[in-house]
C-alpha cells in the first residue's frame, strides 16, 4: 500500500521510499523505514495531503505520496 491511499486519521509505518528526487529530502525529515505516520488531513481537491511525523506537521504531494510503501499501523 501507498501513502497516497491514506485517508485521514489512519495511521502507518513506512516501509520504504521508491526512488525519486525527493527521497534524500523526504528521508532527511524523518520518513525513514520504521516511523510511524499519521494522515491528517487533505486539501479539498485531494492535493496535498498532511502528515504527522515524529513531531511536526508535513505536507506532502499525493505524486510523491505514492512512492512511500507503507503499512497500516494498529
């Protein structure tokens, strides 16, 4: 599953980050294998999504959405 089928208030786990320009960048600010993510919310076309990670808010196109593997947490 990707990033881009989150709905807001699921939580994940990233997996992996598909390579892309952004990878470095993304990974930089901590979406790294292992980190738990929470959607929060979407703009109301769709595009961009928000993210919680660790402890900030990011907001994130669903074209690079879709590169981040994750899984749904519990």
């Amino acid at each position: 599953m990707t990033l881009k089928e989150g709905k807001p208030g699921m939580n994940f786990t990233v997996l992996s980050i598909g390579d892309s320009e952004l990878k470095e960048r993304l990974m930089t600010m901590g979406l790294i294998p292992g980190t738990k993510i929470k959607v929060l919310r979407s703009a109301p076309l769709g595009d961009p999504m928000a993210i919680g990670i660790r402890s900030y808010n990011l907001a994130l196109r669903r074209e690079d959405a879709e590169k981040i593997e994750v899984q749904q947490a519990g």
